[in-house]
C-alpha cells in the first residue's frame, strides 16, 4: 500500500471513530443532567442507535454500495449529520431530543460499513493490512475521550458540538478519498442481508446456543455502555461532596477500558491456541459476571481500585466473548456463507440486541431510582444475573471446543 493512500484511510477510520467516541459513552450523563432525562428516555435514545444498525446494513448493501460511490456517499452523511448534530445542539426537551438522535443515527450508521468497504476496497491484501487500519479507530476513541475528559465536559453540549465538528472535517475529506466506485457484488436482496443462508447453522446445538448467548449478553454490554459513566460520577459525588464534579476524570478512567481492549485483541491468538474457542467464551462471560459485580459493590472512596478493575475488564469481556464470537462464526460458516453468518451476527448483536438492552437498561434504571438518587448496586445486579445464566447455559449445552484461531 501506498504511504499516501495508508495516510488517507487511516485518517479517514480515526476521524469516524472520533466522531462516535464523542458523543456515545456520556449521552446519558448529559441526557440526564442537562435534559432532566429518565432512564426509560435515556434508554430509548441509546436504542435509537441500535434501529439504525438496523436499517444500516440494507442502505449500504441494496443501495449505496450499488450505486453510488462510496467515498461520497460517506461525504454526503457525514456533512448531513454535522447538520443535523447542530440541531440536537439547541434541544432542550429529552422527548424531542430522541427523534432528532434517530434521525442523526440513520445518517451515522451507515458510514461504519462504509469506511471499513472503503478501507478493504483500497487494498491488495485486507487481511494483513486492514488491522493496521482499524486500530486508529481505537487510538481515536482513546483520544477523544480523554479530551472530553480533561476538559469536564462529559455532561456539556460540547460532546455533540466536538462530534459535530468532526463529522463536518471528516465530510470534507470523504470527497478526497481513492474512489471507490459501486460494485454489483455482494449481498443484493432482504433475505441475503439478515443472512437466510446462514439459518442452516441452527442445526447445531452449539452454534444456536452461541447464537442466542451473544444476543443476550448485548443487554448486559448496553448496561455498560448507558450507565457506566453516570454510575462512576455518582460514586464520586458522594464519597467527595466538597469536590468539583469536572475535577473527577471519568471519562479518562472509561478510556483505559479501549486500552485494555487492545491489549487483550493481541492476547486472543494465543488464548485460542492454548484454551479452545468453549474456555475463552466462558472466561468473558465470567469477566463479564465479575465487573458488574465491582461496578455495583467498588466504593469511590474506600475500593477504588473495583472500580478501575471493572473498566479495564472490558477487554476481556468485549475480546474474549464478542471478537472471538466473530472467529468462531467464521470457522463454522465456511466460505460459502461466511459473510452471510458474520451479517446475521452483527444484525443479532449490535441490532436486536443492543436495542432490547438499551430498552431494558433504561427501565431497570427507573425501577431503582427514588427522588433522583438511583440505587446503582441493584442496578448492576441487574445485568450480572443476565451474564450468569448465559454462563450456566453455556456450561450445559455448549460442547464445541475444536475452532481455533
């Protein structure tokens, strides 16, 4: 690859990530502090972004991969979503703010696959270089959400205001890319987009086990996602009262759990040679079973350090389960239906999934909160009652341990 070209989509996949890094962790402290949100409402903006996931994949697969070029259909959303970013901007009304979120997700969903199709489309050898790639996704998430940190504003408007910039920048840049003309390949039709093909994979016990687990563990990861950093900043507020809230750096504490992520992505090889596929999706499930844990019982001011484990746990839980999920998938489809299995997955997870956790996170919320203060240990229970009984089930039925990576 080309160095100018290695500059143009590594740029490209950094400011993409910027964009949602900006904004999607410290929606629901901003939600709930400035719009007087409740959990239901703070649910439903979050399952705003799952229906778009949703949708995306039919926009991208049956109309802007066929037919437009890709580089400015990414320009077009972006420079659209910077537009509508500044809407949401002046909302002040959570119910309002929910359609306008919508509205913006419909704009932003789509441009996850279309920056990976772009990255892959530029390249001799996707499967070497793409990583190289990618990891400044991670870099930039990193980066945007120490910035918000360092600069207090994890509840203010400047979230979407950075987004709404970035996303402006990025649009700009879209138009620059290597064009990247539509292509009449790849998955056309309704049923080829939720992977009908791969329906046949059912037929194992273990796969469809896996299948329904990696549905059901998107509630607890939606837990995590809504409710980490208003949990953290609660903890903090009452173990130091006198102390200023923007002075606590919760969105840095939240940026090592995409540091740990990374570290353990480069462990998976070697867990998956030494543990098998069963070992590994058993260990993320049991993090994932710990961490809720150290969120509800870690204490600011007495057990900090629960606290920083249950973030930096996120590796495992997100690397071992879901990265690994995908490898697993992937060895079982075979290369028929390897990109119909790996669609029906992502439609499972981070569409059903993460749109019946956001729904239900929202609710549990509400049901434990009383005169504004929220019992977070009750609430964290919640999602790790969820990740223990996937747990039993997988003891039980799941058998298959051949795949490795």
């Amino acid at each position: 690859m080309k160095p100018m070209l290695r500059f143009q989509l590594s740029l490209m996949m950094f400011m993409q990530f910027f964009v949602w890094g900006a904004w999607y962790g410290q929606m629901s402290k901003y939600m709930t502090d400035q719009l007087g949100a409740s959990g239901d409402q703070v649910g439903s903006a979050y399952a705003a972004f799952s229906i778009a996931m949703i949708i995306a994949p039919f926009f991208v697969g049956m109309l802007a991969d066929r037919y437009f070029q890709a580089q400015k259909v990414l320009g077009v959303l972006n420079i659209l979503g910077a537009a509508i970013l500044y809407v949401l901007t002046t909302i002040t009304n959570a119910d309002t703010f929910y359609w306008v979120m919508l509205l913006y997700c419909l704009t932003f969903a789509p441009t996850i696959a279309l920056t990976a199709s772009i990255s892959m489309r530029n390249m001799s050898n996707p499967e070497k270089e793409f990583p190289a790639i990618r990891v400044f996704g991670t870099i930039a998430w990193i980066a945007v959400v120490n910035l918000v940190g360092f600069m207090g504003v994890g509840d203010k408007v400047t979230i979407f205001q950075i987004s709404m910039i970035s996303a402006a920048v990025l649009g700009v840049l879209s138009f620059m890319l290597p064009a990247t003309p539509p292509t009449a390949t790849g998955p056309s039709s309704f049923a080829q987009i939720i992977g009908k093909d791969a329906f046949v994979l059912f037929k194992d016990r273990s796969f469809l086990i896996f299948f329904f687990s990696s549905v059901l563990i998107c509630i607890p990861l939606s837990f995590y996602y809504t409710w980490a950093n208003p949990s953290l900043t609660d903890g903090f507020k009452a173990a130091f009262p006198s102390a200023d809230p923007s002075t606590f750096r919760i969105e840095n504490m939240m940026s090592l759990g995409q540091v740990s992520e990374v570290l353990f992505m480069l462990l998976l090889p070697l867990a998956y040679s030494k543990l098998g596929v069963k070992n590994i999706l058993i260990i993320g499930l049991v993090a994932w079973i710990i961490r809720f844990a150290f969120f509800g019982y870690g204490d600011a001011a007495l057990s900090q350090w629960m606290l920083y484990a249950a973030i930096l746990l996120h590796g495992v839980c997100y690397d071992f389960f879901f990265v690994s999920g995908m490898i697993y998938t992937d060895a079982k489809a075979g290369d028929k239906i390897k990109s119909q299995a790996q669609g029906l997955i992502s439609l499972a997870t981070y569409g059903l999934g993460m749109f019946i956790g956001s729904i239900v996170a929202g609710k549990v919320k509400d049901t434990y909160t009383t005169d504004n203060v929220t019992n977070w240990l009750n609430v964290w229970l919640v999602p790790a009652g969820i990740a223990a009984v996937i747990l039993v089930l997988f003891l039980l039925f799941f058998k298959d341990n051949k795949v490795k990576a």
